[in-house]
C-alpha cells in the first residue's frame, strides 16, 4: 500500500489526481539545511529523510511503500523555507519582487527493499510587488506555513509574470515526476 508522507493538503490533492489509493502519515522531520550544503541536495536529502521516516512507522505493512516530498524556494542560492512570522513572509516577498527564482521540489519513493527519487525544477518570475501588494498577500493569510511564503495555486498567481517547468511541483508534487516513480514500483499502469 502507498503511504504519503506529508502534513501537506497540497501534495494530498495532487497525489489523488493520479487516482491512487493512499494512507497519510503524519510525521515531523527537521528541515535544516547544513552548513556548506547545496540547496538542491538539501531539498533531495530532506525529501528522502521524510520518506524513510515514513517507511519506519509503516514498516510492518506487507508491500508498504512511502512517498516522501520537499519543496523549496530558492533565489541566488539561498533557500526560502516556511516563514517564521508576516515579517519574515514580507522579506522573502520583497526579495522575490521583480525577480526570477527557482522552486525545486525533490520526491522520493521508499520501500523494504527499494528506493527511487526524482526532482523537478521549476523557474517562476514574480512581478514587481509594491508595498501594497505585499500586505495584501500577508492579509489573506495564504503565505502561512508555504515556501517563499507564497502558495502558486492561489491568490499569488496572479503576481506571477512567467513560469517555466511544473506548476504542480511548484505547488509540491510534480505529477509528472511522480507519475514516473509509481510506475516504476508498478504502482501505476
């Protein structure tokens, strides 16, 4: 059986949209990038951590196997977690303003014997924000507990001028990507 391994309602939507049958597992991993660590291999690693967290609380199951997910943002090699608090949202979104950033999420698939993992990068240009718009966005709550504090799928998109690569891994689950992976593990025809 597949198990996602994820708080996200998101990455759930998505995942469903591939007609899959899934448990939730509700897990708290540390998302803590290492000193020296290349944003894109701390978005495979936390990714990978997650599902082999998965694995370990479902690991009496017969054919279980874990989907485990990350998405970050990331501008000029820094990466935007999950804002602390609206000052925190309101620096990342002024950073992002009139800018080009990447959104790289990392999946990985897990079970007793197995493991796989794919990445989708994603480049999104934000137009310029006035201050405005800015606490607008803050106001509605929507950058709450989202990378870069913006949610793509919602009232943000509209800011955003140009997108190249995966709107649902931007939004947390590559289809494609992850599309890919079950099948692989035969999960998908």
């Amino acid at each position: 059986m597949l198990h996602l391994a994820s708080r996200s309602p998101r990455r759930a939507e998505l995942l469903a949209r591939l007609g899959l049958q899934f448990g939730l597992l509700d897990l708290d991993v540390p998302e803590q990038r290492g000193a020296g660590e290349p944003a894109a291999d701390y978005v495979r690693r936390v990714a990978r951590e997650k599902a082999g967290a998965g694995l370990l609380e479902v690991v009496a199951v017969p054919g279980a196997v874990v989907l485990g997910a990350d998405t970050e943002v990331i501008l000029d090699d820094r990466v935007f977690g999950k804002p602390a608090d609206a000052a925190d949202a309101a620096a990342m979104l002024r950073a992002l303003s009139g800018r080009t950033h990447e959104v790289l999420t990392a999946v990985s698939l897990v079970s007793a014997g197995r493991e796989a993992q794919a990445a989708s990068l994603t480049r999104v240009t934000v137009e310029p924000l006035s201050d405005a718009d800015i606490q607008r966005y803050l106001d509605s709550g929507d950058w709450q507990g989202k990378a870069g504090a913006y949610a793509i799928q919602g009232r943000f998109e509209a800011h955003v001028a140009r997108l190249e690569g995966s709107y649902s891994g931007v939004m947390g689950l590559p289809l494609r990507e992850t599309a890919g992976l079950l099948r692989d593990f035969g999960l998908l025809p």
